[in-house]
C-alpha cells in the first residue's frame, strides 16, 4: 500500500526539518566556543581538540546537515515563490540532487578540498 510517508517528498520535509533543528541544537555551543576567543589561550587550549577524529567527524556531520538544509531549504523557496508552472522539476528531481550536493561537499570535506 502506497503511504504519505512512502514518498521521496516526505523524506525531503523530514531531513530538512532534522537538520534544521540539529543545526539550531548546534547554535549555542558554537556562541559558547566563540565566546571563549575573549581568553586567547582558552580558546587554543579548545581548538587543539578539532585535531580529535571524533571532531572531524562531527565537523563533517555538520556540513552534511548544513548543505542538506540549505538545498532542500532552496528547493522549498522555489516552490514558494517562483510560479507553479517553472518550477516541475524542483518538486521531485531536486531531492535526489540536493540529496547528492549534500554528500558531494561532504566528501570535498573529508577529502581537505573545503
Ligand atoms: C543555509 C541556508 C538556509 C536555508 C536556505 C534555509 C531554508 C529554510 C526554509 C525555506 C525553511 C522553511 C521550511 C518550511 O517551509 O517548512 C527552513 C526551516 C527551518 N530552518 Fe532553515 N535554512 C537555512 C539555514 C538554517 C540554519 C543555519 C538553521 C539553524 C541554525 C536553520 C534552522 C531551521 C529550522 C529549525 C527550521 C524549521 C524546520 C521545520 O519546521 O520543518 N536553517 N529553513
């Protein structure tokens, strides 16, 4: 049986609403480690840490929420505010696309390109 939920759209709202709340989530610890540039030597002493793998791979994580929000969020603009009749291709192909720009940039970051 064919369900809402069946369907590539609904996968694109609940990955454009999960990345959006992590990213939201992510917000205030990223102001707190911010907030320590105010003691130079604190702020050091806590950068030494994103030399961690477990850093990394949560900085990769983050670029993989990041652009998959941003794309899936860009094809939802489309959506709403370019003309129903221009805008075929932005509702099913564009998820697929987003989906592989997203896992693309991921590698350009686990590969040292960004
Ligand atoms: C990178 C550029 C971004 C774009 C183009 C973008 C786009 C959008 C759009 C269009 C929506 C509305 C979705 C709807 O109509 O249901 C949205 C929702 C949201 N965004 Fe973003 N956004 C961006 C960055 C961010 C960032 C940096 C955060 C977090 C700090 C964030 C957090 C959220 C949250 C929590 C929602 C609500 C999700 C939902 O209700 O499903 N967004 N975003």
């Amino acid at each position: 049986m064919k369900t809402a939920r069946s369907h590539q759209a609904y996968w694109a709202f609940l990955g454009h609403r999960l990345s959006g709340l992590a990213l939201a989530l992510f917000l205030p610890a990223h102001f707190y480690v911010l907030g320590m540039a105010l003691d130079e030597a604190r702020l050091d002493r806590f950068l030494k840490l994103s030399e961690m793998p477990a850093m990394k791979f949560g900085e990769w994580g983050l670029v993989l929420l990041l652009t998959l929000h941003m794309f899936f969020g860009l094809r939802l603009l489309t959506l709403e505010l370019l003309p129903w009749s221009s805008t075929r291709d932005a509702r099913l192909a564009w998820i697929g696309w987003g989906f592989a720009a997203s896992m693309a940039f991921g590698f350009a970051f686990i590969a040292g390109v960004i």
